[in-house]
C-alpha cells in the first residue's frame, strides 16, 4: 500500500477533490463494493476509538449507562410515531427474507433506535422509582441517502452514540440538555479543536418526533455549515406513541419526558477537513494516533549510529507520547517526510549525522511547518509543550475562521451576497417552515443552521418575509 | 423495574427453566420486539464491554489493528467462494429494497465479514512489504437461525470480534493461531474463570471456507459442550477466489495465506450459567460491575449513625475496588440480600447497630455463602485477597467440574451411555464426515466437539466405525 503515497496534488481551496485525495493517501478509508458505504480504515478507526472512549467515560460519570438493542426494527414498530416515520421511512433499507423464507413482517435496519427501544422503555417503566433511565447505545446505523455520499460526512452506514433518557418531568428532562452539550463540546473543543455554533434548530429543520433539537454547527472550508452532535427534546410525542408512562408518587399515570442525543462518526470528517492543508491531513496531537514522528536521515557509513541516537531518543519520549521510529531503508527521508506531513502527524524529529554531530536533532510542526534545531537532551522536555502549542494552534485558528465567517445582515439580498461569498449569516427571522421554504428557493443551498440561546432578543423584522422575527438565526449553505 | 425481583424459584439442576429466569431477574437481557433478537441491558453489556478491553488490548499489543468495514454485503460478493456461501446462505437477512426503491442487487445482512474484507484486500495488497495485514473489528452480526433461540446463547444478532489476517507464508499465518488462542484463553480463564478444551474441529464441524478450525469448548451444567473463541486457519481458499496475491521479494506472483478468528457475547451466556447456583447469577470478581455491595441494616434510632459508618467504609474502599452502598429505605434488608445474590455480587458487607457498637461488619461471599464477622478497620486489607480467593474457587470449581465429566470410552454403546449421563467422551476416531452423521444418528443431539493438539497417538481403532483412528476427539451433546 505504502508505494502509492504521493502528496496532495491540488491546493485546498479547491476543496472537493483536496478532500477527496486527503482521505484516500492519509489512509483514512476507502470506498467499498456496496455503494454509498465505506471502509473505515485503521488510521480514522483508532480516533473514532479514542473520540468514543472520552464521550463515554463522561456519559458514565453523569450516570449513563451503555446498553445494546436489536439492529431490526419491525416495520409496525416504526410506524408508531407519525413525524418520526415520515422524517425516516425514505431512506430505510428493508430486510424481506431469511435465508430462501419470506418474512411475514418487513425489519428496518435501524436508522435511529427509538422506537425499538421504547417498545421495551414502555414494559420496563411502570413506577417513578424506575426513573430518571438514562441508556445509550454505540453502534451502526443505516440510512440509505440517495445525495452523492462523501466519506465520513454523507454515507450509507455511519456509527454513532444514541442516548436516550427518561424523566419523569420536563424539568428534569430539559436540565440534561446543558450536560450533554457541554460534554460533546468538551470534547469537539479541547481533543478535536473544532469551536462550533450552538442553538436550536428551526421548526424546519428539527430531528423527526422533537419538541426541539439544538445543534452544534461547525463550518466547512468551502463555507458550507455542517451539523454535528445534537440533543432532542422529544417532550410527551414518543412517550404517548408508545405509552411510556409511570405511576408518580400520588399514584396518579404519567406520561415520560424523554430527550435524545448523538455524535457520529462525521466528526471526523469534520476535523480532517478543517485542519487540513495544502499538504494534507493535519492532526490535533490530543488525538492522533502517532503525536512525534522520528526520521533519521541514513547514509552508509553512519547509519548503525543514527538509528542508534534515534531509538534512544524513542525510548525517552514513548512514556509520554506515542512515537514512531521510521526506519525503513528503502525510502528516502524526503519521501518519508512528504508521507508524515500527507498523514498529519503533528511533530517529526529529523536527525542526521551532522545534527547528532552537534548532539541535535531538528524538531518541525506540521500546523505550521516551523523547524528549530535542539540539543537532543532537551527533546523530552520540549515535546509536551509543543504538542500543546499546535493543540491550541488549531483550535484558535479555527475559532478565528469561524468567527470571520460570520456577517450580520437584515435583508435577503444581503444574506444571498454573503452566503454566496462562502460567509455564515446571522439574522433576525420569523422561524416558520414556510418563509425557510422561500429562503431556499431564493439563495440556492441554503438553510437555516440554529439559533444560539445566549442573543439579544430579535425586536425587528424577519430579513427574508418582513413578518416579526422571533430570534436570530445562522443561515448559510449546508450539508 | 426493581420491584418485580423475586429469588429464583427453581433449582439449577432443572437448567433450562433456571437459565430463563436467571437472565430475568438478575436485569441481564430481555426479549425484544424482534423474534430471535434480545436486548443487551446495561448489566450484561458492561461485563461484554470489559471482556472487549481485555481482548482488544492484547490484539493491539501484538500489532492487530481495529477498522470497520460495511454491514452490507452484495450477493455476488458472499457467493465467491462456495463452501463459505454454502454454510451462510440459508441463515442471510437479506436487504431488497431502500425506501420505496428495489435494489439492482440484493445485500446480505453480514453473518461474516470475509466476503466484504476480502474484496478491499485483494486492492489494497500488491507486495510482500504490505504483509502481514493484521485486521480486526467489533461488531453485530446476524445470522438467522430457524432453531430456538436462547439468550446470549443463540441468536438471531450478536456481537463479536472478528479478527482477519493476511500472511506471505503458510508458516507465519499458522504461528499466529497459538498467540491468538492464548490471548483467548487468558481472558476466559483469568477473568471469566471458565476453562475450555482446546483443539481442532472435525472436517464436518471446521468453519465453512476454512483449512481448519480451533475451537474452545466450554461444558454447560446441562453437560452439554458449546463453542466458544474459536480461530480458523484458511489457507489460501479465500485468497484464491478473491485474488489476494503479491509480488514476493523476487517479483513472482503469490496468494497470500489468511487466518480468522473470533470471541461473541455467547460467552457472557456461558460465564453466566457455569457460575450460577440455585440463588441466582455469581459473578467472578474480575468481571463483576459491583464487586462489593454495602447493607446497612436500619432502625429508625440508629440509621444516621450506621448510614455514615457505611459512607466511611464506600470511601475506603472505592479507589481499589467498585463498591455500591444500598442505601435505600423502602427495602428490607432481606429484600436487598436476595436482590444482590440473585445478581451475582461477589462480595456483601453488612453492618447493622451491633455491628457498629463492636466496630465490627459482616462480610459474605457469594460463591460460598460463607459469613464473617471483621474488624470494620480491617476490611480494606481483607476485601482484595477475599476476591481473589471467589475468583480462583470459581475457576478451580469449574475445572474440576470439567475433569470429572469428561469420560475415556472406546465403544460407541459406552459413548452413548456416558453422553446421555450428561458426560464429555474422550475416544479414538477416523475424523470422516460420514462416521460423524452415523454418530449423530446414533446418539441423538452428539457431535464432535474438538481434537486436542497435546494427546498420545490414536493407534486403535475408531470407536464408532471401528476403521483407523487418526486421533482422539472429545465428543457430547452441543449447542
């Protein structure tokens, strides 16, 4: 496989094929015989490992708990809650036989998990001493989009987390919503460096059977919004659809609160797009499967010595950080470095016989591509700074991205110029699916991506329909 | 939920109705909505969750990678190599239609991965500098099964491992199967305490596509054998139907050599019915998602008093070991008892005002039922040897267990007498597949079960058909 690495071979503001490369020569995944679905190939698989590992021991901390419900939902089950079934029902894939048998019943593969789950929610729920129940599940789930797919962010087959928690009030219910967004953007922020919009989504673009969703929106380096983790307020609509209720403590029957909540595996996508360069993938080191690259620079005559100052150099810093010593002999440090840089990896340490000459070794960033000769006794030390550094780099420089990205505007015409320039418009709006409707038709692409909660309040007019507006909104194009 | 737990009502010895309830009343899993398929609760699923970190480290510690590949799998695709699509096909869910649109092709639901791995790495591998190729992932798999299904044990969707490996020579795929069947047996012994026979299936039960199979076979309480982990080695069948070749160092041509292997959630079933007792469910301290349950007994007088001396005794106890205190007030302490013993708690503290007054607890152990009273400020000290002690009872009961019923025959009137006395036989075999049919119809629910690889020479004749025996096989009833 290695044989093929080349470098990138457009720049990144041509985005679509830049990602397009980038995906296929970091060896993050590959397409698969069934169309729309992809192979999620080691280099992407361990960060989704370690992006699952921070989400759930924070869920378990708060008192979630990890279950695992059947990946076939019958097709009466799915049926159960109106909204719900018509947001999914298009994209279904269907099981219809067993072996040579006709099943009497059609399964959905599980585009999301409600309605199984709440199917046994319903049995297992009788008093308010059941509640709150707050389970979630990692898995896989199936929609069968019909768009172009695009690794990692539009696919056939995606893995995520699906919480999905019962209260036994509103308050309650609603009082969870701070807590998994703040853990979600906990982790969006100081392990993936992605700064995000978070609000309500319009009326329109809510999760099929919500109250309300609130979104965390992350902006594309073609200007595009994209959503990532959300969390769903679904009020009493599925606890009456399936009867989930409680006795309360006066013995009167309740009707259950519940929310639900996810990130994906898009997320990765997300980050290997936004932080990526002309040369490639670059990493956050919080969570890059190798931080410190070692490449020794081998001639003949010196080679048995290099390795050798290289490897100690490996074993000093492999306590803290994850290493790797390249020491292949058949291809040149050049094309060494070109590979590390096309994967992201975020230090590499250079040594040749002149630097171990001089006892040093040159330390380069990827973020940056700044190089600093050191004495080799000072490596140990200086790495955990610099991997701190370039962490931080990549966060500020994406919050500065976005924040630059965003234009106030209160026309339509405005709102059309700026979306159309790659910018995320912020403006008072009227939140109704039908002025959203006319939005659409007028700037090609766009939407509505949320409403931060923290705003002044929208005293004015709607910019696109002149009726009253209700709160500020983020438009702009999206996947 | 916790008001339906009563103990369990029928003794061991009646195995069957004993495992049902078992399952029920110690919140393991409960049926679904979909016939064949359970729900994995959060009781089972966090011991399933510990034994995949167990496992999965030491796959990552001998350089196996985890990636995922799609659910789906095109018809075409799982039909390329006949043994293989001949024992699946009859069991495959199949995908006909997304949304309201049929499929071109239909796809498999995966019963297995090979088909869907082998067709990416027939692209990905063109040099002997790509091998080996060491792949894992974890994920559900579906395979429907007509027969009756039970919980954990057999049905219609579990989740597993499945490890797929890719070697330049017949000798470096072959010398992985004893690394992975240590790091198998490890992990059963050492923390599930179940010991297995070990050894290779018979040409009639070796997995469908594979040169040959090892298998871990476990023995039930019923005296039935069921198989665990097992690892197949597959020569070059798969390599050949899907082209997985490479240029070797001198330019030529060559298939490459692939093994597969795999541990399922089957074995939180098997853990759960070889330790289990007429109480309930008793879990081995390794595995356990409470070690160490806390009691208080209370009176209205004293419960402050003894509520905190129990808080003292979590906190001393909590950096070492997962300890839950049972503070509630509306349960008895009879109730509670029951409640934990039914769930399997491997260790019980009880401390009432008595206790107290002599600075004294009681500590129980599940596996005995033995009781103690202790010094309260002796029992950090005390707690961890007395979990390795229920840890090691537990898996030198079960050997002993296993040794006993495990019978040398040389006759097959012996070898039904003894199986249908719920034995394991050990005899002399020809190892054909029409001896093993004739066995079957012979000794009504008997198979093969595996062929140790450390045994004295089969010289005699084979027990059943009385031609030569190649080896000794262990033979019972089976899952």
């Amino acid at each position: 496989m290695a044989k093929d690495i080349k470098g990138i071979t457009v720049k990144k503001e041509n985005f679509s094929e830049w990602y397009t490369q980038v995906i296929q020569k970091a060896d993050l995944a590959d397409y698969s015989a069934v169309s729309g679905c992809i192979v999620y190939k080691p280099n992407s698989y361990l960060i989704w490992e370690k992006i699952k590992h921070l989400v759930d021991q924070r869920f378990k901390s708060v008192g979630i708990k990890n279950a695992y419900f059947p990946l076939f939902i019958p097709e009466k089950l799915l049926q159960k809650e109106e909204a719900h079934v018509e947001g999914f029902s298009p994209e279904v894939a269907w099981v219809t036989h067993a072996g040579k048998t006709k099943l009497d019943e059609r399964l959905a593969v599980r585009p999301t998990s409600e309605t199984i789950m709440y199917d046994s929610y319903a049995k297992w729920i009788r008093s308010h001493k059941d509640l709150p129940l707050r389970l979630n599940q990692w898995c896989n789930v199936v929609r069968w989009e019909f768009k172009h797919p695009i690794p990692f962010l539009r696919g056939r087959e995606f893995l995520w987390n699906e919480g999905h928690t019962v209260f036994a009030t509103k308050k309650e219910a609603e009082a969870e919503k701070d807590q998994i967004i703040n853990i979600y953007n906990d982790v969006c922020e100081n392990y993936l460096a992605l700064p995000s919009l978070i609000g309500k989504k319009s009326e329109k673009e809510k999760f099929a059977g919500a109250e309300y969703t609130v979104s965390m929106e992350f902006l594309m380096p073609n200007g595009k919004g994209i959503q990532g983790p959300d969390f769903h307020h679904d009020g009493q609509n599925f606890a009456k659809a399936f009867d989930i209720s409680f006795l309360d403590e006066k013995g009167t029957k309740q009707y259950a609160w519940q929310n639900t909540f996810a990130i994906t595996t898009r997320m990765l996508g997300i980050m290997f797009a936004i932080h990526g360069d002309d040369k490639g993938l670059v990493l956050p080191p919080q969570l890059a499967p190798i931080q410190v690259v070692i490449v020794p620079i081998l001639f003949e005559k010196t080679k048995a010595k290099v390795l050798k100052a290289c490897q100690k150099i490996k074993d000093s810093l492999s306590p803290n950080f994850s290493v790797h010593l390249d020491n292949r002999e058949d291809y040149s440090p050049g094309w060494k470095f070109n590979e590390w840089e096309v994967k992201g990896i975020p230090v590499r340490i250079e040594i040749g016989p002149r630097d171990l000459e001089k006892n040093q070794a040159v330390l380069v960033r990827r973020d940056t591509g700044e190089k600093k000769s050191l004495s080799i006794s000072s490596l140990a030390k200086k790495v955990g700074p610099l991997l701190n550094q370039i962490q931080d780099n990549l966060l500020q420089k994406a919050k500065s991205h976005l924040k630059k990205s965003i234009v106030k505007v209160t026309t339509l015409a405005e709102a059309k110029k700026q979306i159309n320039d790659q910018k995320i418009v912020f403006a008072p709006w009227c939140n109704t699916s039908q002025c959203e409707e006319n939005i659409k038709d007028k700037i090609s692409g766009a939407k509505s991506l949320n409403s931060p909660s923290k705003q002044s309040k929208a005293t004015g007019k709607c910019f696109a329909c002149a009726k009253k507006a209700t709160s500020h909104f983020y438009f702009g194009k999206s996947y």
